[in-house]
C-alpha cells in the first residue's frame, strides 16, 4: 500500500506460501490489489504440486495415507521442470535509496536485519554451522547429487537415510529449500535425472525422493486447515489426555533429562538450530507417548522456535506422527524407541554426547548411553557423578513406555466404541513397512 503511492504498480508476482496460518496475509494483499486494479500472478514455487489441486483432485479432502497421496500426485503428473536461470541484463531495478518519501514510510535497515534488530536476544551458547544464500546452497547441492548417484551405481538409494551421520556437519538441504536457496523441482529432477542416467531402462521413482514426497504430504495436509498446529481444534488430531507436568518439561527442554541420547539431542538443538532426523524423532517420541506423556504442542513450539529449517506444515506432522496423535495407525504404540539404546545403532562409540555433553566425555564406551549403570569407581575416574555433575534419568523408561502404551490402549478401545468398534478415518501409514522407513529403521528392527 505504501509503495503504491510512489510508484505505478500495475503487477504483483509472488511464490505461494500453502500454509494455512498466512491466508489471511495472502489474502489481504490480493483484495488490495483487485481493489486498485493490479494484477495478481501467484506461482507454485515452494512445493513441488499446488497442494490445493491435491484436495481437489482428492474429492475435496487432503488423501488419507501417503500411498494415497502418491495415487493422487502421479493422477495429476510429474512436477514442472525447474525454468533455467534469469536474465536480469535488461531488467530495470528501483533505487530505493534515491526514494526518499518512501523510505520515511517504510521501516528499513541498513543492511540485512540481526535477530537482535527484530528484539530477539541470542540464548546461551550458539554456533552457526549454517550459511545461507544460493551459492551455499547451490556447493551442497551439487555435493549432495553426487552422494546420490554413487549410490546409484552402487544399487542403492536414499543414502543418507541408509548411512546417518548424526555428527558431523549436515548434508540435509532443508533449510535451503526453506528458505528459498535453492528449488525443489531442481533438487528433484537432479535426482530423477541421475538415476535415470545410472538405470537406463528402469525410470525413477518416488521412493527415491521418498523425503521430498513426504513434505509434500504435509504440506497438503496443512494447506485447508488453520489449526492444524495444535491438538484440540485440530479435525485430524486425536485429542489425547496428555500429562500437564511443568517441571518434566522445563528438565526436558533445559536438556537435563539422564538421558545421554535426548539431553546431547536438545543441546545442539539449541546451539546450533539443526539436528538429524534420528535425533528429532528421538526427541519427538521421548517427550510424548514413549517417556514423558506431555503434549507434542510443546514439542512444536520447541522445533520451530530454535529449529533453521522448521516449518509449520513439515514440523506438525511429524509431531503429530510420532506422537500417535495423526498420521499414524490411531494411537498405536507397539512400537517406541528406547532413549538408553536407540542412538547405538548409528554412533555405537557414543562420540555424538562426547561433542555436546562433555561431562560425559570420559565415560567407557560401555556406559556413554546409560552413565548411571557405571560404578562409583569408574564415574570418579571420568570426572563425572551421576546425580551431581550429571542427572539421573528423570523417568524408568520400561515402565513409562508401559504404562503410556495402556493409557492409548484405553483410549483405542473408547474411540473405537464411539465408531462403532471401526477404526476412525483419519490419516495414516499404509503399512508397517512404511512406519520402519520414517524412523529409519531396517526391516528387521522393531
């Protein structure tokens, strides 16, 4: 509105943000323009499929499983190809700094704004591993196809899932996808591509790109719904009797739980604003239906408060996954990750809490996971007491697990009953296959 008293805007051109919670801004940007008679142009860049064409082409609700979604998205067909780079020789770009008028209007800094500048204070112990802009992005982009297609030839696929590297700097691109450093649709068919030039004769598909597919899943699902982002007023959520316990969620979010594998995971959470998607479905479970019992909104605010690459759609939905609440076969919790083991299979020397719980750096081997198993003895010789340097564990996983598991259990039996003893329609894993690929689990784990 106010550039418009200084300019002559005949077009607006903006890429769509799906998410339900900014429609409204959205919105009000285009009742402005129709009003004063500017042309709208609203592209699909953020995603790989409009998630509205999804919904309709659904019958007019979001597809119930992932399997679902995929019939649907291969119904509509592939995803654009990404247009190749623009020319800007002969584009004209407005000064603003010769627009005085203006900038009295407009709130604007010198140069890109710190969190300090928007009133955000930095929280303890922060490390940026992170670097932002297309040409970051664009080094681990060509880095990352190239993982991809050695393991190609190698007769794999998705290797990063297959090889976690929960250490050492990320090879993820979600926070370049997030925040627009690089497309989706290139990252995509630079991945088809590739394994389409490794099998000749056998066209990719979408299990290679199964991560991609996923967040596209979500974000249909948050695309019509508004509340999708908390449980009550949510339609897909089950409302669970979750625990209302303060001081369980400030040890759990101050990273003092006893639990080497959580504690380490919320660390450099908050140090360094990522973690490994083994660590957030640790994290995920531990605080919800696998140890603490307390509500996955907590978890939410948590991951996208500190997390670089959160968003709305993405984040809720693995919330509410893990925690049985959406997505998952309703509130079945036969299957729950042990915080003392989990983190074992992918960093069996336990180097991950030696980096980011140091009180814990000496330990043996044997007990990095569990430090409260090790003898007087030998926590004296690491320098570390269980109980005074380092916590205890807050809770006896065995019996929370059991006990949380009866408690849904319960609660199965009663929505049942009120269905007519059908399980309810909402969304869900199409099979058990599918819940092993998502923790990241080998078939024949459990």
């Amino acid at each position: 509105r106010k550039i418009s008293k200084h300019f002559l805007v005949d077009k607006v051109c903006f890429d769509q943000d799906c998410e339900a919670i900014w429609v409204e801004r959205d919105n009000a940007v285009k009742n402005f323009c129709g009003t004063h008679r500017i042309e709208v142009e609203e592209s699909i860049g953020a995603t790989l499929w409009d998630p509205l064409e999804i919904i309709e082409a659904n019958g007019g609700n979001p597809p119930l499983t992932y399997t679902q979604f995929c019939h649907v998205t291969k119904g509509i067909g592939q995803p654009k190809e990404p247009l190749p780079d623009i020319d800007f020789t002969d584009v004209k770009f407005a000064d603003l700094e010769t627009c005085e008028d203006l900038l009295s209007d407009l709130t604007v800094f010198p140069n890109l704004p710190t969190p300090q500048m928007l009133g955000i204070e930095k929280e303890g112990e922060m490390e940026k591993i992170y670097v932002g802009g297309e040409r970051g992005a664009l080094k681990y982009f060509y880095r990352r196809i190239k993982h991809e297609r050695e393991a190609f030839l190698e007769g794999a696929y998705l290797p990063n899932r297959r090889d976690p590297d929960i250490l050492n700097p990320p090879k993820s691109l979600s926070p370049d996808l997030k925040f627009g450093c690089i497309s989706v649709r290139k990252f995509y068919w630079a991945v088809m591509n590739a394994w389409n030039e490794v099998n000749e004769h056998n066209p990719g598909s979408y299990t290679i790109v199964s991560q991609l597919i996923w967040r596209e899943f979500f974000y249909a699902m948050g695309a019509n719904n508004p509340f999708y982002g908390e449980m009550e007023r949510n339609p897909i959520c089950i409302d669970v009797p979750w625990y209302d316990n303060e001081d369980d969620l400030k040890l759990f979010n101050d990273g003092k739980t006893g639990f080497p594998f959580i504690d380490a995971g919320i660390r450099q959470l908050k140090k360094e604003g990522w973690v490994h998607h083994i660590i957030r479905n640790a994290l995920s479970m531990f605080l919800t239906r696998g140890d603490l019992f307390l509500n996955w909104e907590h978890g939410l605010k948590l991951f996208l408060k500190y997390l670089i690459d959160a968003d709305w759609s993405v984040c809720a939905g693995n919330w509410m996954w893990v925690s049985s609440s959406a997505f998952e076969k309703s509130l079945n919790t036969s299957f729950s990750l042990d915080p003392s083991v989990y983190g074992y299979r992918v960093d069996p020397n336990g180097s991950y809490i030696r980096k980011y719980i140091p009180e814990l750096a000496h330990f043996p081997v044997e007990y990095i996971y569990q430090p409260w198993k090790a003898p007087s003895d030998v926590q004296e010789k690491a320098g570390c007491i269980i109980g005074e340097s380092y916590p205890m564990p807050m809770v006896n996983h065995k019996e929370a697990s059991n006990r949380n598991r009866e408690m849904m259990e319960e609660l199965q039996g009663i929505l049942r009953q009120k269905c007519g003893m059908q399980e309810p329609k909402h969304i869900k894993p199409s099979d058990e296959s599918e819940i092993k690929v998502f923790f990241g689990l080998k078939s024949n784990e459990s």
